[in-house]
C-alpha cells in the first residue's frame, strides 16, 4: 500500500509530525538514523536544515534536500501514530 503525506512538520528534538492524506498522524523520530546513515548527521550540524523538510511531489515521502530524504513507508509504519485529542 502506498502512504501519501499531506504534510510535514518539524519539532524539536528531531521528531516531525507528519500528516497523511488519509488523515492519519504520526510522530516520527530522526535520531535513530544519525547512527544508521551518516548523511542524516548533516540535519544536526547543518544550522536550520531539519526546519527545511518539506514534502516530496506526489507526497511519497519528505526531503531536506537532494541528499536527505524519507520514504511515506517508513514514516507511517515507523512513527507512532498521534492520536486525536477529543473534542
């Protein structure tokens, strides 16, 4: 199944809320992959660069640049979905 993102936010702590087309929430933590890709490493030393994720065309995933990006897979099925406050 293909995920499309809607939209994505960056938080602190290096976790972004991102939302799909579907309407479902997730938070989903970047921290894990500055020990499994260097490349993400930049978005800690790189003043500014995980504030500038934005979302791919199409909505098939989230980039920072031509180097750093994610897939709409591994945002849905890794982040914790955020649940709906009640109204």
């Amino acid at each position: 199944m293909f995920y499309r993102v809607q939209s994505v936010e960056p938080k602190d702590n290096f976790m972004l809320s991102v939302l799909f087309t579907d309407g479902v929430k997730t938070e989903y933590d970047v921290k894990p992959l500055f020990l499994k890709w260097d490349v993400f490493n930049n978005l800690k030393t790189i003043k500014g660069l995980f504030q500038q994720v934005k979302v791919d065309a199409g909505g098939f995933g989230v980039s920072w640049n031509d180097e750093i990006d994610l897939a709409s897979e591994e945002l849905r099925i890794n982040g914790k979905e955020e649940l709906s406050a009640p109204e």
